[in-house]
C-alpha cells in the first residue's frame, strides 16, 4: 500500500471541486448555442494562426536584413507555430 503526500490530496480535492463546480454550471446554463461553439473556434484557430505568422513575418524580417534567404524564416515559422498551439491547448484546458 502506497502512502500519498498531503499535495496529492490537495490536488484531488481541488480536481474535485473544480469538476463540482464545472457540472453546476452546465446544469445552470444548459447547452452551449451554435454561436458560442463557432466562436471558440473560431478564437482557437486565431489563436494558432497570430503566432505563425508572427513567427513568418519576424524570419522574412531577420532574413532580409542578414541576406540569408529563408534561413530564419521557416525555423521562427515552427517556433511560432509550436506556441501557438501550445497556448490552444492552454486555453482548451483552462490553464
């Protein structure tokens, strides 16, 4: 038999709670419209999107001014890209 630490059962609790919490507020406002799904999709693909091309516009920038061609325009490009997915799955989290 394992023993838990007092964190691990803090960290239950709270996942308790929070589940609680989450199961009270769908039975208060019911489904979800259409229009609320669309919307979170739609700031989920932005979410995404700003970043890559962030990522895009900084390598072309970089590129331009040290001549490279595309050198730093596809690794920034992955770079933007791997954060914002990172922040998506955040935001889908609620972290």
């Amino acid at each position: 038999m394992t023993h838990k630490s007092p964190g691990e059962d803090n960290n239950l609790i709270n996942s308790i709670r929070l589940r609680e919490a989450r199961r009270q507020r769908a039975q208060r406002e019911g489904e979800p419209s259409f229009g609320r799904y669309l919307a979170q999709v739609g700031v989920l693909g932005w979410t995404i999107v700003v970043p890559t091309l962030l990522g895009v516009f900084l390598g072309r920038w970089v590129d331009q001014r040290l001549g490279t061609g595309i050198f730093w325009t596809g690794p920034l490009l992955i770079v933007g890209l791997a954060i914002g997915c990172w922040t998506a799955w955040r935001w889908m989290h609620g972290r």
